[in-house]
C-alpha cells in the first residue's frame, strides 16, 4: 500500500521534473540560436531533411482530403440543391481546421520522429558528449536548426496542404461531378474571410509547428541512450504530439471562432 | 554539390509556401482588393435586415460593387440602419436607387441588390437610400399564405 503511494508521488514528481527539463531545454536551445553563419547551413540541411522531404506526402494527403471531403459534402448537399455551397466547405474545413491538424499528425509521424531518433542515436552513441568535450554546445549544433527547421516548416506545409486540397476538392467537384465553376469558388471566396479564417489556421499551424518540433527534440534529447529507450522516445514523440496537437486545436478554435 | 542541391530543394520549398500563401489570399479567400481601393459610404434603411451581415456583398445587377460595413438600429425611425462601403467607380447611383436584401440561392447568403432609378441627381457620400425592401422572413410568408387561405 505504502509503496504503492509512492510510486504514485514518484511518477507525479518524474512527469513534473520532465516538464521542467524540456521548458529548461527550450529555454537553452532558443537562447542558443545565434552564430548565424555557422548555424545557416545547418539550419538549410535541416530545413531540406524535414520540410523538403515532407512535402510528397503532405501533397498527396492533401489532395486526397480535399478530393474525399468535396464527394462527401456534394452527395449530401445536392438533395438541398445547394451543391454550389461544396468549394465553400471544402475551402472552410481545410484552411481552418483540417490542414494545420492532419499537417501537424503527418509532420509529427515523418519528421518528429525522424528527429528523435536522430538525436536519440546521437546520444546513445556518445557524439553529444563527444561534442560537449571538445567545446561544442550541442545544443547551438544540432538541436537549434532542427527545431527552428520544423518550426519554419510546418506553417509552409500547412498552407501547401490547404492549396492542394482545395485543388482536389475543385477536381472531384468541378470536373468530375460538374458543379459549376464559377459559383464554386464565387461561394468560397464570400465565405472565407483573410483574417478569420486563413491567418488563423496560420496560427494554428505556427503553434503546432512549435510544439510538434519542441516534443520531438526533447524527447531526443531526453531519451535512455539505448536502443530500447529510443524505440520509447520515438513511439512518445508521436504519441504525446499527437494528443497535443488534438488539445491545442480545440483550445486555439475555441479561442478564435467560439466568441469566449 | 550537394549543399547546391539542398538550397534549391530548401529554396523552391520556401517558394511553394509563399505562392500557397498567395493563392490562399487572392484565390480562396478572394481578399477583395476593392476594399483597400477608394470607396464611399452609403446607408440604408430596411424594416427588416435578417440575416444580413458585416462584409456582405454589395451588386448591381449581379456584379459586386461594395460591401455592409455594419448594421444598427436607428433609434428615431425604429429600423435597421445598413452601412455600405460603395468603390469610388460606381458614382452613378441616382437618388431614386433602390436597394433590396436578396438571398443567393435557396440556402445562400444574403446580399444587397442595387437598382438604379431614373433621378439625374446622384447619390453622394453619406447620403440615405430611403426606397428599400426588406429580406424575405419565411415566417411571414407562410404566416400571410396562410392568412390568405383562410380568408378564401
């Protein structure tokens, strides 16, 4: 019973301590930024290995989300007669809502993991200490251009999966179930507002960039240096982001379009 | 070599995002450039503006020429009183112009319809449209209809 409750206190005392590693973790990697002619290259390296290689399947999602959203929205909006009103919800649900979320689930999976498994084996293999032996701050080295990488990333991807989607959802919409195009993108250009609606989904995947690449580089760096404790970390990055991303969402909407 | 192939990868990724960002302003949210444009405020007043809201289109036969600013009541007359941005181009709006809140199709948004009357006078800055009809309460309609039949 009693080791029971402190198990309890020290799983408490575990999480806590963690939560305060990574805010003092950010805290080093984000003071540690400058030096930018060294860090440059480093951070465009950084930026090709998550951005650049992420884009095939942000592409590819997206426009099979936009495609699969304007069906099913055309085959229950045209008993209305309202199918025109298609563009407007394909255009609504993607700028402000499903591109930041599913850029943010897919980046988490491709490149936050890729990340912690990266800087996982980097430690497990002792090069972090090796660096920090012979005078190079890990953390101005290898973990700032990954997280500011992911944190300039996400926004972009976010804003190329509501472009293709938005394309697909024309395609599936416009050429094949023959809406007609004038209406479709008239009705979508009324209803979507700059400011509402795509500088906040903006937002959204800014905040999400954040904390997706935050989560995916502590975890790294955190990480048991062996190979279980990798396979742990990764699986955690993509877990724990994952929920974030899910919780935040629901917090930034409330807070953008809920009138608290 | 391969730091050249890199920075073209980064550099055309940085530039798909920036052309997804132009296209989400000009084509999908069709940030309208007539509201940056010189413009000129005109109001109206309707029995009824249900459903009407802020950044709701202005047309003239069809073709959008301004948009609702705000909707108030006004407190003497007892109507709403719908504040409209007009672009400067359009000054050819007669005195005797009506304006009429219509609906874009069965479940669309409702907007202003603009005709111009016949008055050689024009429309000025701040000036009223007084000739107005109201938008279409369902209610009503079913509620006269209805009144109607029992009449009959």
């Amino acid at each position: 019973m009693i080791n029971m409750i402190a198990a309890l206190g020290r799983s408490a005392l575990a999480s806590v301590m963690e939560m305060g590693r990574s805010g003092i973790f950010l805290y080093h990697s984000l003071v540690a930024l400058p030096a930018p002619r060294t860090n440059f290259p480093l951070l465009i390296r950084q930026l090709y290995s998550v951005g650049v290689q992420s884009m095939m399947i942000i592409i590819v999602s997206g426009l099979f989300i936009g495609m699969v959203i304007s069906l099913q929205g055309y085959t229950i909006l045209v008993d209305y007669g309202s199918e025109q009103a298609v563009g407007q919800m394909v255009a609504l649900s993607l700028v402000r809502e499903l591109s930041p979320v599913v850029t943010a689930l897919l980046f988490a999976g491709r490149a936050g993991s890729a990340l912690t498994a990266e800087i996982g084996l980097m430690k497990a293999t002792e090069q972090l200490a090796g660096m920090e032996m012979i005078g190079v701050d890990p953390l101005r080295r290898i973990v700032a251009p990954r997280f500011w990488a992911g944190f300039i990333s996400l926004p972009l991807l976010s804003m190329i999966f509501s472009v293709v989607g938005v394309w697909g959802g024309m395609l599936v919409g416009v050429e094949w179930l023959g809406i007609y195009e004038g209406s479709f993108w008239a009705n979508m250009q009324a209803s979507v507002d700059f400011g509402e609606d795509v500088l906040n989904g903006i937002i959204k995947a800014i905040v999400f960039g954040f904390v997706v690449t935050w989560i995916a580089v502590f975890q790294g760096y955190d990480c048991t240096p062996t190979s279980e404790g990798i396979s742990k970390a990764t699986t955690r990055t993509v877990v724990y982001s994952s929920l974030a991303v899910l919780g935040l969402d629901f917090l930034l909407t409330a807070l953008m379009f809920g009138d608290l | 070599m391969r730091m050249r192939t890199l920075e073209l990868g980064v550099g055309t990724f940085m530039l798909a995002g920036l052309v997804a960002l132009g296209v989400l302003i000009v084509n999908i949210s069709g940030l309208n450039p007539a509201g940056s444009k010189q413009s000129y405020t005109l109001y109206a007043l309707f029995e009824n503006a249900g459903g009407l809201t802020q950044r709701s289109m202005v047309s003239m036969s069809g073709v959008a020429i301004g948009e609702v600013v705000s909707i108030t009541i006004d407190e003497q007359l007892l109507k709403a009183r719908v504040e409209m941005k007009i672009s400067k181009d359009v000054d050819y709006l007669s005195y005797d112009t009506s304006a009429a809140i219509l609906t874009a199709g069965l479940l669309g948004e409702k907007y202003i319809g603009v005709t111009v009357g016949a008055d050689t006078e024009m429309l000025a800055d701040g000036d009223t449209i007084i000739d107005t009809q109201s938008s279409l309460v369902l209610e009503e309609l079913i509620g006269k209809f209805l009144f109607n039949k029992v009449n009959e």
